[in-house]
C-alpha cells in the first residue's frame, strides 16, 4: 500500500495499512464484527461523524468534498464514497480606471485570489483555497482558473478575496509600484452553483474613495519611511485586515484608497519601515470608510529617546534546580499612549527578539514617561521547554531585571492498549482548548494562539510527560489532549477533550495513570468519482463531532457563531482499488 503524510490535530503522521491476519470467518470476530481480508470489521462506535476525502493532485476533475452526517455501518462497509466533481471559476483580474487618468492599461495585475467558506458540519475545518491571476495577459486572457467545491443547499456562500500583489513590509527592490500601492483589496460573495468562467474582475474604483495627509514629529518636521494603510472588517465575522491601498512615504506625505464595502470605523496605521529607526506605530481611530478625507497625522510629544535593552531570561531547571539560561524564548516588549481625545492618535511602541545561548534577547524602546509607565513584557519559551510563559509583566527601563520564567506544569502517564501492554511511538500533543481560548480576552487569546502545542513520543515503556502552562492570564488552563499511534499499530487515534488543569499553583506534576486507548473498530469503503471509477491516492479524514454544547454558554468570550471542535481520529488512504481502510475508537 501506498503511504501518503497527513497532517492530523497537531502532528505529522502515516497512513496506517490494513491490521495483520486476526480472522478467517465471521465466528473469530467479536459479535457484531465482519471477517473480510483477515480483518474484523464493523462494531463501529456510537456518536456523530463526518468526513472530509481529498483526491489526489493528478485528478483536477475532482475536488475535496465533505459528508456532514457520516453513516457507520454496523458491518463496517461505508460502499462507494463519491467525490464531488468541482465548479470552475476563471476570468482576469484588472485594475479599475479612474476618471482622472489619461491612459488606463488593459493588461491583467498580479493577485491572489482566496476563496473560503464554512465547513458543512460544526467545528470542521473550513475551506479554504487560493489562485494565483498573472500579471501582463492582453484582454480575452484568463488571468485565473480555480476548481471549487459546488455550493449546495444549505452551503454558506464563498467570500471571495482579491488581495493585488505586494504591498510587503518592506517597498520593492525594483523601484517601481506593486499593485498593492495602486489599487485596494476587494471582497466578492460568491454561489458557486455552476461555472463561472471568463469573467473580469475589477479592483479599485472609478471613483476612488482616498485618505492623504502629511506625517509630522512633534517639532514639525516630516516623517519619512513609513508605511502607511487602513485596516478594517470586511463583515461582523471576520478580524481586521488591510483594506486599502500601502503606501511607503518617503517625504511624509501620504495617499491611499480605501476598498469598497468594508464596515466602519477603519483604523489608519503608520508604520516605520526602516529597520534602524526606533519609532513607533502611529494609529488613528474611528475613521468612516469613506473620501476623500484629509488626515494629518502628527506624533505625540514626550516619546522620550532610544533606549537599548538586553534582557535576561532565565529558569529553574526541574531535573537538578540549577538555574539556567534560557535560549529561544521569543520576548515582547509593547506599550502605548492613551488615545488622544481629540486627535484621536495612538503611538504604539514594539519590538520584540529571541534569545541567544546566554538567554539574553536584545530590544529597543523609547523611554518617554508616558510610553515607559504603559510597557508589558509578553515571554514565550520553545515547544516543550519545562518554562513558563510571561504574561503582561511590566517593564523598569533602563535595566529591566533578570526575568525568572515560571515552571510549567508536566502531565505524565503511561499509553497502554486493551490488553494493557504499552505503546511506544504514540504521539501526545497537548493543545489548548476551546473552553481555555475563549475564557479570555481578543490580546489574550492571540498570545495563547502564539503558544507551541506541548508533545512528547512514548519509548517502549509506553510513559510521556508533557509541559504545559497551568494558566495564562486570568484563565485556568484546559487542553484537548490528542493520542495519535503509529503506523501499523491496531490502536486507534484517541482524545480526552476539554481536560482541567487542577486549581492548586502548588502542582509540579498531574499524573494521568495509565490512559488506555481503546478498542480499534475497523471501516472501509470505496472512494470512487462520479462515473463510478475508483480513486486511488484519496485522503480521508473522519471526524467526531462535538457533544458539549454547553461550553459556549460557559465561557466570557465565545464567537457569536460559537460550535465545538471537531476531532479527526480517524484518517486512511485509497489504495490502487480505491478502497480506503481506516480505524476509531471505541469509548
């Protein structure tokens, strides 16, 4: 058999092959159970499934397709598993011409085009594919061809975003203009019902809707090398992104456009570009998303000057209690002014470095009194370091003192299977929780999000010991704790969802005891295309879907469209007959 990597939950693995020899008949089965090719199949687990099958990369008449409500049968033979064939989407992405340009090109402009939508079933993972339109194709030229899955009934429509090339943090080497500096982004919504080819899209408007000022010191004087753009929402669900045009001032002047459709207010941002500049972030609120406006964007006074900081991180190493450096740790320094009422101007000062082998990471700040007084120090060490995180610490400039990282807690435990002999080669990675995410902040939750997932891989004796952070802020920590076995193994995948971390800050170790996988129940089907052809080199993915609907209405912070994770545990590859073969676990 074919063997293909996948990445599952949080960890590379292998498909597994089909178990060894375990039967010759139905009667060596457990009740329930099928005997086909040496294999006990069926007996499947109770509970709510669905399933994602991607084909291979050689058939581009198929697209990746989804069954919300996946059927186990009891015999454990899914039948013939269709997948879906896709819509096509082509056409050419040009730049609109505006009214006061003499000559308008015709050429198409270098974009990505994104395509996503919500999965069919909750807490699966969205969809989410991308083109690439190139640039310089003469009229009745596609610029892009993308193949989707058709939206069905009950399907969210795609969002469609065009994001023109370049507009990067630094201005481009070739002097010249990318498209990202002539014209906004845009956002489509789109049905994918049927195909939608030869279409040209327009970025920019005939009217653009634009916002120039000036950059000022305090003094007077005119900023130069910044980068200056617009964020804000495309709709209620979505994080603030960049909606308008970059433009990299190199005389303190500045123009750029906004998208059309976004929702308001936007936030104005401007940036220095120069690596050796020691300046900060200039924002402006609550902007209407409309032109032309005039913004003159001047510095708060008192930023004070140019401190340099290096800052030592050390840590108590649990295996001797020696203390000792700590390499890698990536530390964050950020602090603002408080809103100017009237101008509605924030200066954000932040920078950030890793450490090196002497644990020392090298920033730089300005000490002005207002900026000083505002500075928190945000710590992450590497994966699975023993250390701590540092949260929102506070900062004494010039010579902020050595930063003690806290201890993390370990879980530990012995992998066992049904039979109670221990497994090696299982992966464990401890992952933050839904319940965990959204009991804090929008800040807070970003820093969680930029934590490392805990793993470990069990020896022989079967025993892991994981790190993870009892808390961060002002949550107690809970983790989905995910057992993913190796190839060839008759364990299945298994999890312990939603898992607490014990409320004793005393705790160096949470002992699990001895986590027995469970019994394997063993399915397979036939993944096959619309004329009834087998695939071979399908991906699919099974997944459980969530049982706790309660802890959206636990939690403080929950997203207004709020669902459970799905949990893949389930996962195998179509061989050359187009039979998948794939195990769960039996709770």
């Amino acid at each position: 058999m074919k063997c293909a990597a996948l990445i599952v939950l949080a960890g590379c693995i292998e498909i597994p092959p089909v178990p060894g020899q375990e039967c010759t008949s139905n009667s060596d089965c457990n009740a329930g159970e099928v005997c086909d090719e040496g294999v006990c199949w069926g007996n499947p687990p109770v509970g709510s499934w669905a399933t994602t099958i991607s084909p291979p990369a050689v058939r581009e008449d198929l697209v990746s397709s989804e069954i919300p409500m996946l059927d186990l049968p009891s015999d454990g033979w899914l039948g013939d598993i269709t997948l879906e064939a896709p819509v096509t989407i082509s056409g050419r992405i040009e730049a609109a011409c505006t009214a006061s340009q003499t000559t308008c090109p015709s050429t198409s402009i270098g974009a990505e085009v994104r395509f996503t939508r919500p999965s069919r079933f909750p807490g699966g993972p969205a969809v989410r594919l991308s083109a690439q339109s190139k640039p310089g194709l003469p009229r009745g030229t596609d610029s892009f061809t993308i193949r989707v899955p058709r939206t069905l009934p009950g399907d969210a429509p795609y969002k469609v975003t065009i994001d023109p090339d370049g507009g990067a943090a630094l201005p481009p080497a070739h002097g010249g203009k990318d498209p990202a500096e002539l014209v906004p982004p845009r956002r489509l919504i789109m049905f994918a019902t049927d195909d939608i080819e030869h279409q040209t899209y327009l970025v920019g408007s005939t009217a653009p809707q634009t916002i120039s000022g000036v950059l000022k010191d305090p003094l007077g004087s005119y900023l130069t090398k910044y980068r200056v753009v617009a964020r804000g929402r495309w709709d209620e669900q979505t994080s603030p992104t960049e909606i308008s045009t970059v433009c990299f001032s190199t005389d303190g002047t500045y123009s750029i456009t906004l998208a059309e459709g976004v929702l308001g207010p936007i936030e104005l941002v401007a940036k220095p570009y120069d690596d050796t500049t020691v300046a900060p972030e200039l924002h402006v609120s609550n902007i209407d998303p409309y032109g032309p406006q005039v913004r003159n964007v001047a510095q708060p006074t008192g930023l004070g000057a140019r401190v340099d900081l290096a800052i030592k991180v050390e840590g108590l190493d649990p295996r001797d209690g020696s203390v000792k450096p700590v390499s890698g740790a990536r530390v964050k320094i950020i602090g603002s002014t408080e809103n100017n009422v009237t101008s509605g101007i924030t200066a954000v000062m932040a920078d950030e470095g890793v450490t090196g082998d002497d644990g020392i990471a090298r920033l730089s700040v300005l000490d002005g009194a207002t900026l000083a007084s505002a500075y928190r120090m945000h710590i992450v060490p590497p994966a699975d370091s023993s250390f701590g995180v540092v949260y929102g610490a506070t900062v004494q400039l010039p010579s902020p003192p050595v930063v003690r990282l806290p201890q993390r807690i370990a879980i530990t435990g012995t992998v066992v299977d049904v039979h109670g002999d221990p497994l090696p080669d299982v992966s464990i990675t401890a992952r933050r929780s839904l319940r965990f995410l959204w009991s804090l902040q929008s800040n807070e939750q970003s820093f969680l999000n930029e934590i490392p997932a805990a793993t470990a891989t069990t020896p022989d004796s079967g025993e892991f010991r994981v790190w993870v952070d009892p808390a961060v802020a002002s949550a107690w920590g809970h983790y989905d704790l995910f057992f993913e076995t190796p190839e060839g193994s008759r364990a299945p995948n298994w999890a312990i969802p939603d898992y607490e971390i014990p409320r004793d800050p005393t705790l160096t170790t949470i002992s699990l005891g001895t986590v027995t996988i469970p019994d394997a129940a063993y399915l397979h089907g036939k993944i096959v295309d619309g004329n009834g052809n087998l695939v071979e080199g399908s991906l699919m993915r099974v997944f459980q879907l969530s049982t706790n609907e309660t802890v959206c209405r636990e939690v403080l912070n929950a997203p207004e469209e709020c669902a459970g994770d799905a949990k893949a545990l389930g996962h195998g590859e179509s061989d050359e007959n187009g039979i998948v073969r794939f195990s769960l676990p039996r709770p």
